[in-house]
C-alpha cells in the first residue's frame, strides 16, 4: 500500500521544494546557469498538453516564463515539438545546485508521477513498470529504488540493465506488478488531475486529445 495518502496530500511539497522542479532535473528539464550564477530552465514536449501544464506550474508559483514556442526536434528528423524558457529564479538555482541523490531524496509520490510521465514505461500485458535511468550512476539508481520503496513498501524494485547491440550499457528499474498495482492508481489519479490526458497510456488506458507536432 502507498504510504502516502491520495487526494491533497498527493500534491504536497517536500520540505518547500516544488516537486516538477525536482523530478524536471531527473527527467525532462534543462536546467542553465549564467555566468553570474543566476538559473533558468528550459522545457521541449511534443505534447501541448505537458508543456501547458509545466508552464503553468511555474506561472503559478510567480516563476515568470516566456510564451510557447514551436521548436524543431533534435531527436527526429522534420519534426517539431513545444518549447519555452523561464525567467531566472532562486528555487530553480536551489536544485541546480543540488545533487541527484538529494533531489530523489526530496521526491515524493508527486514528484514520482512526474519521473515516470518522463522516463517511465508500463507493460499493459504484464502490468510491471520501467523508469530509465540512462544518465545515473550506481548509488543513484539505487537511492531511487529506496525512495520507490519509502513511498510503496509492498516489495523493492530491481535494478536491470538495458543492453545495446553497439555495446552500450544503460541501467533502468524494473517496478514489480504489486508495487505498479499501487502506484498505477496515484499515477492515474494525477495524470486526470493535471488533465494530461495523452498520458493514460501510462497507466494502460487509451490516450485522450493528444496534440503534438509532427
């Protein structure tokens, strides 16, 4: 069972920190620093409906941003995707700063929903779950399992290694059917709640007014 409630206490804060700002440092975010020290971030989405909502979470907490823009893809040739830039701020600077085990340190289910809209994946047949951990290290991944474990005690997540046939090696955690069971319910409940409905693939469910750019 989750360990946190569903509901309000789903979208809490950790210790003050805004949560799409810690999981956006794992996942989709890229964070830039000025020489003057100051911090901004950017955000890239195919889909219109995430990069409205990460927009407004930062509209909202008085993080100024730019206005869209369409931007073409690095990643597929003649393709598109959403774009903007924020003003700087000193909460974006305060997790630039932080390390990659501190920011999971300070995530909750919140901040885990977000990760797994990013860098998850769940198998509709067999109901387990991936999160890809490409860019971690060893005590990395494994400070994530522990915090996936904080947050669904049920049964621990693995670590396992995504082979690739030109040699590479990458690492990513494989969620048990029992601890996606759980999560998958705060999971749907967040995406509904966000209404980032081209998501509901993610818990196993038909994608709704996905809007993106080809």
């Amino acid at each position: 069972m989750c360990s946190q409630s569903a509901g309000s206490d789903l979208f809490m804060k950790t210790k003050n920190y805004l949560q799409f700002l810690l999981s956006s440092k794992l996942g989709d975010g890229c964070y830039v620093k000025h020489k003057s020290g100051s911090c901004y971030i950017q955000f890239v989405s195919f889909h219109l409906d995430y990069i409205t909502l990460m927009k407004s979470n930062l509209d909202s907490n008085g993080i100024k941003t730019s206005n869209l823009r369409i931007q073409k893809s690095g990643y597929k040739k003649d393709s598109s995707g959403y774009a903007f830039t924020s003003r700087i701020d000193e909460r974006i600077k305060e997790v630039y700063e932080m390390s990659i085990t501190e920011v999971i340190s300070n995530l909750n289910v919140e901040g885990l929903c977000y990760l797994f809209i990013d860098d998850g994946s769940f198998h509709q047949r067999k109901h387990f779950g991936h999160i890809y951990c490409n860019s971690f290290s060893d005590e990395e991944v494994e400070a994530l399992i522990n915090k996936i474990y904080e947050l669904y005690p049920d049964k621990k997540c693995t670590k396992r290694l995504d082979k690739k046939k030109d040699g590479r090696v990458y690492p990513y955690i494989y969620i048990p059917v029992s601890v996606m069971n759980e999560f998958k319910k705060d999971l749907e409940e967040f995406i509904r709640s966000k209404e980032i409905y081209s998501f509901l693939y993610k818990v196993g469910q038909p994608s709704q007014t996905i809007e993106k750019q080809k």
